[in-house]
C-alpha cells in the first residue's frame, strides 16, 4: 500500500500539481478548435451568398422567356417543381441579397 492511496488528499494535490504542470491547453487541441472555429465562421459568411444565388437562379428560369419555354421543353417534371419554389424563390432573393450586403458592410 503506497502513501498516496492511504492519503486521499494528497493524492489530489498531487494530481493537481500534474494538470497545473502540463499548462492550460495543449497546442495540437487550441489548432484544432481555431480551425473548427475558423470554418464555422467562413461557411457563416458564405451561406447568405449561397440563399441568393438559389434565388437569382431560380427567379431567372422562372421569368426569362427563353428559359421558361427551355424548362418546359427539355424537364418538365422540373419546371412544374420549380413554380412550386417560385415564392421561396423571390423570398430568398430578397433576404439572401440584404443578408450578403449586411455580411459585407461589416466584414
């Protein structure tokens, strides 16, 4: 029976003496946590970008003649599916066009 085991207190001091000794963070966890950080706030500033181009796109096949009667032609399956998306469409491009020029004002 060692000392440490017969003195729990001492035990925990040792013990926190070890974890005072080994510093606050290793630097191979403060990097990985940085870059979970650092990818968490590009998709941030790039997702507004993305609801505005699904707009942009799809309100463009959805208005431009030459699109419409393509769509028509070529997929109409499609078509019909998007003017179903016509109004989450318009929305998007709305919101998707103030929230990409409130993300580059203040970036």
């Amino acid at each position: 029976m060692s000392f440490t085991s017969a003195n729990p207190q001492l035990h925990n001091i040792k013990l926190l003496k070890k974890v005072y000794e080994s510093g606050p963070r290793k630097p191979k966890e403060m990097k990985k946590k940085a870059r979970r950080v650092g990818m968490i706030s590009q998709i941030d500033f790039y997702f507004p970008f993305l609801v505005f181009f699904y707009g942009l796109v799809l309100t463009f096949v959805l208005e431009i003649p030459y699109l419409v009667k393509l769509a028509q032609k070529e997929m109409p399956v499609y078509h019909a599916q998007f003017e179903k998306h016509r109004h989450l469409a318009v929305i998007s491009l709305y919101v998707g066009g103030l929230w990409s020029l409130q993300n580059l004002w203040f970036s």
